[in-house]
C-alpha cells in the first residue's frame, strides 16, 4: 500500500483526470488506483519528480550528459495514449520506448490475457524497466527487449495494437503499420517532422489504414541508437537511412493514410474496443471498494502489521470521501468506520508494545492478543467490504 501522502496526491490527480474529460475507461481508473507510480522512479531520481502532479516524471538522467533525461509522460498523456489504443483483454501490444515501464504495466491492467513487448534502444534503461517490472511481478507478462524501435517486431506480427512513445516522422511508420493486425490492429504514434507532432490514431481493417489525428503535442524523439552499455554507443543510423529508405519506399507505395473525421465510427460496428465500463459514480465507487477488499488480502501477510496504520489511513480517505459524496447512490459506511477506529487503536497498541522490553515476562503473550484481535477486525471490515460490493453489483 502507498504512502498516505502519495495516495492522496493520487486521488487528487484522478479526480482530475475525470473532472478535465481525459479519463473515461474506468479499467484504467483500477489500474491507475492499483499501481504504485513510485515503484518506476528510482529513489536518486524521486526528489526532482512530484508524484502524481499532472506533469512528466524524471526516471534517468546521466550526470556526466546532463541532457540526457528520461522522463515517464505525464498522466493525462498516458490516459490519451492508452485509451487511444482501445485495448481488448486478449491483446498483444507492441510499446516502442519504455517510459521505466509503467505505462506497460498500466495497459497490462487492460490487456491482461495479451503479451506485451517493450523494445528499448538504451540497454541501462531497459534494466532499469526490467528491474521496475519485478518488483511488482510482472517480469513474466511484460518482456524487455533491447533493440531499435523502428523496426518492431516483424517476427511475432500480428500486432493487436502498436504503441509509440516518442516522436516519429512519418515515413517512419509504414514498416509498423504493415505489423498490424489486419483484422482492425490499431497504432498510436505522435507523428510529425518538426518539433510538434499530431498524435495520431490509424485502424487497419484488412488492406485500409483510417488515420484520425487527435491533438499536437511535443516530444522527443523516438531513441533509436543502440547502446549496448555506458561505455560503447554503436549508432546504426548510417546504415538504417540507407536500408529503412529503400524498405519504406517500397511500404509507402503499398499502403495509402485515409485521413477521416472520427475512425472509430468507421469500425464501432465490428467491436474493436475493449468494453470499458463508463466513469458512472457507481463503477467507481465498486472500483474504490474492491481495491479495498484486493488490498486485505495482500496485507493479511504482513504479520508484523508494519504496513497496516498507512493502509488504514488510505481505507479511511476513501470512506470519507464516498460518505462526502453528492451523488444519489449512498454506500453504508457508519460500520466501516467504527471497525477503522478499531484498527487504528489495534495498531497504536501494537506499535506501543514493539516500543516496550521485548524480555518483559508477558510480551509474547500481548502481542498474539492484538494480533488475533487484530486480523479477526480485518476479517470483519472485509466482510462490511464485500457486502456493499454485492449490493452495487
């Protein structure tokens, strides 16, 4: 469970995500709720990042090259890009650049059934993604691979959906678009010569490519040198001009941009979208309430209830803001409460003991009681949990 401070950075900024229009997929409001963003920034780089600030967080930065930074785009941007992408359960994503990983494991939330791929020219970064994606588990769902990101991945094509992080010209994207699924593959790139881009949406349905352009934005470009460590920088972009020109002449000949008004439209009737449930008060307080009850479980592990006090502090901040809410669904949390309170008192108890001599003649004893007291609470407040959860289903 996070911080206190951060978890309620993060409700501030989710709140706003919905309120500004970004933010429509509720399946993303869970994974946003469920994943640690402090988890992708190593701890030399959290004094220069503002969690959960609507902004891009810093991830790397090279002391000796000042300039060169990696940042973790900004929320509201993730938002755009992965619903853009209109992930189905089962869909195998291509990300090009890894962003430390997040926005991958964000889209793993949607995409549970699917593999994904990361391909990352900068080999320190794609340790550092890798070694982000461990430490939530997701080290088996989610494969880093070292190599130039124009290229993708013709070898496991079809692609479900082709995500690009980074700034890409246009004739660029004519070897991915040919990676696409057929049956309606979808690829969202910032595509532009210049310093500003048009994030653009293209939909492949069999030998057409929809292209809708979404909003200008600004971004670096897409890194495509590979470096293969710290020391040695072998740049392959000599040899790249010369082959990826001949190879997109010939791709650029063979596919044709339709460039249309609304291209979901175009395809609604064939269900291409993962069937996102819509931002209603009610789907996301059932979100609030089973992040709650999927928390317990997690922490019913923790037996030196070290984690408890915070996580009950985020349990109580969710609570009040429901009990605060003026929507005309009420959810009962009268009981809630007081079995917080309770916890709370446990746990202040618990933490006075730990403070106490560990050879004082009843201290093991004392500390079963709460313990027993303690889960035997937990046990109980989940219940409450999982009945107004059945009541909202």
């Amino acid at each position: 469970m996070e911080n206190n401070i951060y978890f309620k950075a993060k409700i501030r900024l989710l709140n706003h995500l919905i309120n500004a229009g970004y933010l429509k997929d509720i399946r993303l409001f869970k994974a946003f709720l469920t994943l640690p963003l402090r988890e992708f920034i190593p701890k030399r780089c959290i004094k220069f990042s503002k969690i959960y600030d609507d902004t891009p967080s810093l991830f790397y930065f090279d002391k000796a090259n000042p300039e060169n930074i990696r940042t973790i785009s900004a929320p509201h941007m993730i938002t755009i890009m992965i619903q853009n992408l209109m992930l189905k359960d089962d869909d195998d994503l291509l990300i090009l650049g890894a962003k430390s990983g997040y926005i991958a494991a964000l889209a793993h939330q949607l995409a549970p059934e699917g593999k994904i791929k990361i391909l990352e020219a900068n080999s320190l970064i794609a340790k550092i993604t890798s070694k982000n994606l461990s430490k939530i588990n997701l080290q088996k769902n989610i494969e880093v691979i070292v190599k130039n990101p124009l290229e993708g991945l013709p070898e496991l094509k079809p692609w479900q959906k082709i995500l690009v992080t980074g700034s890409i010209k246009t004739h660029r994207i004519y070897s991915l678009l040919n990676q696409l699924d057929p049956e309606h593959g979808v690829l969202f790139a910032p595509i532009g010569e210049d310093l500003i881009q048009t994030y653009t949406q293209i939909i492949r349905d069999s030998d057409q490519y929809f292209a809708e352009e979404q909003l200008q934005v600004r971004f670096t470009p897409l890194i495509t040198q590979l470096e293969i460590d710290e020391f040695q920088l072998i740049t392959d972009h000599e040899v790249l001009e010369k082959e990826d020109n001949e190879n997109e002449a010939s791709e650029e000949n063979k596919i044709s941009l339709k460039y249309v008004t609304n291209t979901f439209d175009l395809v609604r009737k064939s269900e291409i979208s993962g069937k996102a449930s819509e931002m209603k008060p009610v789907n996301i307080y059932i979100a609030f309430l089973e992040f709650m009850h999927q928390s317990i479980e997690g922490l019913k592990h923790d037996k030196g209830l070290k984690n408890w006090l915070n996580s009950i502090n985020n349990f109580d901040l969710i609570l009040q803001m429901i009990k605060n809410s003026k929507d005309t669904i009420k959810i009962e949390v009268g009981d809630m409460e007081k079995s917080l309170k309770y916890l709370i008192n446990q746990n202040k108890a618990w933490l006075e003991l730990e403070k106490k001599n560990i050879y004082k003649e009843n201290y093991k004893t004392e500390k079963i009681k709460i313990l027993d007291e303690h889960l035997h609470e937990i046990e109980n407040f989940q219940k409450m949990v999982a009945k107004q959860l059945k009541k909202l289903h």
